[in-house]
C-alpha cells in the first residue's frame, strides 16, 4: 500500500517561474493537505482539498499560490512568478473519510523547492 | 490558536541512553497531540498520538509520551534508543473542537543524533 506519493522531491526554479508540485493521496483517503516548512520553522498549514473542492485555503498566501484536487489525478499546489521567499520543503498530506474525533494525517516525503 | 515549542532544536546521544523530547504547547481550547518523526529522505511518520482518556501514550518503535495537562507538556521518551533512532522528531497539536482538527500546528523539530 503505496503511502502518499509527492513528485517532484526537488525542483529548482529561478524568479519569476512557475513550479507545479504533485501529491497522490494513499489508497482510499479522499481528503488532501499542503503544509509549507519555511527554512528554520515548524511545518504550517496551507490548505484543504477534497476532489474539485477547496474546503480551508486559510493558510495560503493570497497572491500567487493556488491549489486543486481535480477529479481525476493528483493534487496540484502551483506557485507561480516564484521569489526566493518561496523556497522551502511542500509536504502534502492525506486522510480517509472523516469521522467522529481525531482527523490523523499521513504525509509525503516533501518537494524541496529552491528558487534562485 | 495554538503554539508548540520544542526547547531543543539537538539531542546527541549515545547508543542504548535514554533519552527525552521535549515539547510544550499553548491553546485556548482542547487539543490532540502528536509527534511525527522524519527519517532522512522520508516523509514524516506518525510515532504516537495522544486523543483522550490514558495520559500514558505508547508509540511504535518503543516511545512513549505523556500528556501532563497542567505543565501543558507532551514530552516524547524512549528507555534506550538505537543508532537507527537518528531522526528529526516533530511535535504538533491540532484542536479537539471546532471542526478544524486537520490544522495541525507543529513544532520546529528536533534532530536526534544516536552515536555509537
């Protein structure tokens, strides 16, 4: 049981760019997760997604920063006319369907984005 | 809103030592507790978590924390670690109440390094 797939796990952009990062849930969760970690800094909430639905964007910058999850394929956290300010690890993250209490996260290994 | 400080950003330790994490929070509500621990190269792995009733709470790969309400402490222990305990470790807390338990607000980590 694959565990929840990020792609690519580094990408190097210079300014103004765009970088599109990838994130396949596990097998069955339907409730998808970014968190950024700035160097130096614990990991912060980005957004919520559900297929073709943003449910909390709360934690996104409001410029430049978007994110979906489209009914079919992987989510996509796309950044674009990148800054240096922009460098940092992207974790995604997943969940089954949720329930009653605790909402328990399993994350990706992390795309390391380094904007030059 | 919440906050979690991990007062050691290193913890070197030798084979078969004990050793402990520690981690504070704060919040205005209720929380659930968690820490995370990232191998290298890996995505980060649920340790253990602590939701309600025993304050006691035993992980995987021998850990185990203890939530202490009134010191607002979820401190991470292990009676005798292993080289292939190096690792950095991540506290983090997410609201019991609200709706919003997917927000987890985590810690800044910290790196474990078991020498021989």
């Amino acid at each position: 049981n694959a565990g929840v797939m990020q792609n690519p796990r580094h990408l190097v952009r210079r300014r103004g760019q765009e970088a599109r990062l990838r994130c396949s849930p596990m097998k069955g969760h339907s409730h998808v997760y970014w968190y950024r970690q700035l160097p130096e800094e614990g990991l912060k909430f980005m957004v919520y997604l559900q297929k073709e639905n943003i449910i909390d964007e709360s934690g996104m910058p409001k410029e430049r920063f978007s994110a979906e999850f489209p009914k079919e394929g992987p989510s996509i956290l796309r950044i674009q006319q990148v800054v240096r300010g922009d460098s940092a690890a992207y974790f995604c993250a997943s969940s089954p369907l949720l329930g009653a209490g605790a909402n328990v996260l399993t994350f990706g290994a992390g795309s390391r984005l380094t904007v030059l | 809103a919440q906050s979690v400080t991990q007062l050691d950003s290193q913890v070197p330790v030798f084979e078969e030592a004990p050793v402990e994490l520690r981690c504070n929070y704060s919040s205005s509500v209720s929380v659930y507790l968690f820490w995370y621990v990232q191998y290298p190269n890996q995505g980060l792995q649920l340790l253990l978590k602590y939701l309600s009733g025993s304050t006691l709470v035993k992980g995987i790969n021998g850990f185990e924390a203890e939530f202490n309400k009134s010191q607002t402490s979820f401190h991470l222990r292990k009676p005798s670690v292993h080289i292939s305990d190096t690792a950095e470790y991540f506290c983090a807390v997410s609201p019991a109440t609200g709706g919003s338990n997917y927000k987890l607000t985590f810690g800044k980590g910290t790196l474990l390094t078991v020498n021989p």
